[in-house]
C-alpha cells in the first residue's frame, strides 16, 4: 500500500468523516487533532470564575467562592460555610486548514468540587475534572488505483476517545495572618483509545479494524501558598504559588486486531502488555491586588517541561514534546455587592487575556494558543449563591504547513453554593 505521505495530511479531512461506532465517538470531551499527541488536550483546573478572568488562580483570594487552583486561598472562607461548585464545559471548534473547514462541539462535565470547615481557618476541598482529552476523526480515502481495481474502493479511518481524569483531597492552614498554606493529593485515572480501521468496499477484503487502548492511573501531590499584604486602607496585595509534583501514571496498553464481515468478526490479535507515561512537574506563580469587595486584578505565570516525558510514537509525523508555558492576566469587578434596588449592580463583571505555549511542537514548529475571556456572576436568592457563566473566545495552531487552525468559543456554566451550618438560632 502506498505510504502516507503524513498523518496530518489526514486530520485536515475532518469534514470527511462518515458515522463509525457513531455512538462511542460522537461522546468527546474535546474535539482537536492535537490530542492525537502525548496524553491529549490538556483540560486546565478552571472554574466558570477564574476561566473568566483570564485563567489566574494563584493570587486570588475571595470568600465568595472555592478557588480550587490554588487551594491555600480556603483560609479566606467563612469558618461556618460549606460550599459547592458544580460545572459544565462546552467547547465549539471550527477548523480550517488550507484546504478544508469544519466545525465541532462537545459538552462535558468540567468539574464537581466541594468544600469544608474543619477548624477555625482551617479547610479540606473534594473534588473531580477532567485532566486531559482525547476527541479526534478523520477519515481518507485510497488513491492508489493499482489498490483500487484489485481490492475495491478503501478508506482510512482514525479516531480516538476517552479521558484522563483527576480527582483529588487537599487541605489549608492559615500560619498566621499574613501566610496560608495547603496541600491536595490527586489520583488520576480513565482511559483512552485510538483507532485505525481501514474499510473495504466491493471487493473480497474484509473490513479490519486496529488500535490501542491505555488505562493509566496514578498519584501526584500539589503544594500551595498564599501571602497576603495591606499596603494601604481597603487594598489587599496577594502572592501565590503551586507547584505539583512529577508522577508516573501506570497501566496497561492493549493493543488489538479484528477483522470481520457481515456475519462474522474474528480475532487476530489482541495483546495485553504493562506501560506507563511520564507527567512533568508545574510551576504556577501569580500576584493580584484587590480594593475591598469592589474589584480585583491578577497576573500568573506556569511552566511544565515537557520535553523528558515519553509518549507513544506517531507514525509519520515530527512531533517532539516541548516546554509548555502560559501567561494570564485578568480582573473582577462588582459595582455595588449589596445594592437592593438594581439587581445587576450586585452581579460580578470578569474579563482576562491568555497566552499559552502548548507542550506540542509539529515539524519544528510550535502549537501556540491565544484568547480572550469574558465571565459574569449572577446571584441567586443568598448573598454568595451565582450562577456563574464564562466564556473563552481565541484561537490554536496555523493553517501554514499542513498544520490546522482552530478557532474556538469555549464556555463554562456553573452553580455556586454557599451555605453556613451548624448555627442555632435564637430564636425558633
């Protein structure tokens, strides 16, 4: 059979794809070629709040609700409050290379958290998200026409699925009264499949089918701090940092072979073998000052080096893991947080920029992302209770070079819950 002259040849003819196992591969995710690399598109530990605000999470520091991307900012919360936070992720992708266009959407579950006094200022967090995607489908055709008088009209299929997940347990102290620190473990666990099929049509070939399947799990820690300073009456300088360790995510990859009709599908292999994937370390640093409960603005930055981690190989292609790097600026602002008379006055306004380095480099050439967020909080029946939207609009990769550009609009919808327990009231 002729050689594939490269597998992105092939992703750009997303439009192409006709209904295989529809059932299995139309529940993504994510939908983006790039997951066909390393351990797939990488999720982000973002709420609807700071998704809105650009993505920051390490100098930020609120009561109003759980900043789950950098835990030590939990002493902050009310000693009584027990909190919650339920969100939903939907991503709409359109494609485009220098050829073909399509577009995509997937809804996904984008985490579920809760949140916990145990002492004083002291607090534990509970939670699950997605870690990484994987959502691609391509289809090709033969062209070859030696191919296609001896066995019929061919076409190529390629998709993958499925999720790495995380879900973790931490905990923050308050030091003192400048200082909080916290710690969370997280397991990760899931699976993701690749497929190749290849279909034969009106000939004596049967249709086969080939891919392989990984099922990884294991555990990392992430340390958390958070500094906080008055400089002058009503402003609040706040310091952070995380840093998750690197870990190793054991499992087994079974890799298999059927070929079948019709009427009949045999077997011819499948083969079961341990193997595992290396998951770098992360830096995320970040600042943000704050007036009051009137507005607050933030900077971070993150890094995780990728290029020691080992991947499965992709046949055909120049992919080299890199560096992954990120900056993120945002703001927050609420016109009056106790006006009665106007109900919008109350609502949280949120808008942030992002810069990210993926950790995917193509032929040489790296896959960068860029965006721009918008978010707003709106309150429901008590004073930290909101339903709380973002929205993330910007673009991924390049259409120059057999490569794809995304342009997307992602969105975050999500229920915060803020409720004081374990109060008696004076009076029944």
């Amino acid at each position: 059979m002729k050689a594939r002259k490269s597998i992105l040849l092939a992703i750009v003819a997303l439009l192409s794809f006709q209904s295989v196992s529809a059932q299995e591969i139309d529940a993504l995710g994510t939908f983006t070629p790039y997951s066909l690399f390393g351990v797939g598109d990488l999720h982000g530990s973002n709420s609807a709040i700071t998704l809105g605000m650009g993505g920051i999470g390490m100098g930020v520091r609120n009561p109003a609700y759980i900043n789950f991307k950098n835990i030590a900012s939990l002493t902050e919360r009310d000693t009584l409050a027990f909190m919650f936070d339920l969100g939903v992720h939907s991503k709409n992708m359109y494609l485009k290379d220098q050829n073909t266009k399509s577009a995509y959407n997937t809804v996904n579950i984008n985490n579920f958290v809760f949140s916990f006094p145990v002492y004083d200022k002291h607090a534990m967090v509970v939670g699950i998200m997605p870690y990484s995607n994987m959502g691609y489908k391509f289809t090709t055709d033969e062209t070859d026409p030696v191919l296609i008088s001896k066995y019929g009209n061919i076409q190529y299929f390629k998709y993958g699925t499925g999720s790495i997940n995380q879900a973790f347990v931490g905990g923050a102290v308050k030091i003192n009264k400048y200082l909080s620190a916290g710690l969370k473990g997280i397991y990760y666990f899931g699976s993701q499949t690749t497929h190749s099929d290849v279909y034969f049509y009106g000939g004596s070939m049967r249709t086969m089918e080939t891919g392989w399947k990984f099922s990884p799990h294991g555990f990392s820690l992430e340390a958390a701090l958070q500094g906080t300073y008055k400089p002058a009456e009503d402003y609040t300088i706040t310091a952070g940092a995380v840093y998750r360790t690197k870990n190793k995510l054991n499992g087994s990859t079974t890799r298999y072979a059927f070929v079948y009709d019709s009427e009949v599908r045999d077997t011819v292999a499948f083969n079961k073998t341990v193997s595992n994937i290396y998951i770098p370390s992360a830096l995320s640093l970040g600042v943000s000052l704050r007036k009051g409960e009137k507005w607050m603005a933030g900077i971070d930055y993150e890094r995780q080096d990728w290029t020691k981690a080992e991947f499965k190989n992709t046949v055909g292609v120049g992919y080299k893991a890199q560096a992954a790097q990120s900056i993120r600026t945002g703001i927050e602002f609420v016109p009056n947080r106790y006006d009665i008379r106007y109900y919008y006055k109350r609502m949280t306004y949120r808008a942030g920029f992002h810069y990210d380095k993926t950790y995917v480099n193509l032929d040489g050439k790296s896959i960068n992302q860029i965006g721009f967020t918008l978010g707003v909080s709106l309150p429901v029946y008590r004073l930290n209770n909101s339903f709380n939207i973002a929205v993330d609009f910007g673009q991924r990769g390049s259409a120059t070079g057999n490569l794809v550009k995304e342009n997307y609009v992602n969105f975050i919808f999500s229920l915060s819950l803020h409720d004081i327990w374990f109060v008696k009231p004076k009076y029944q």
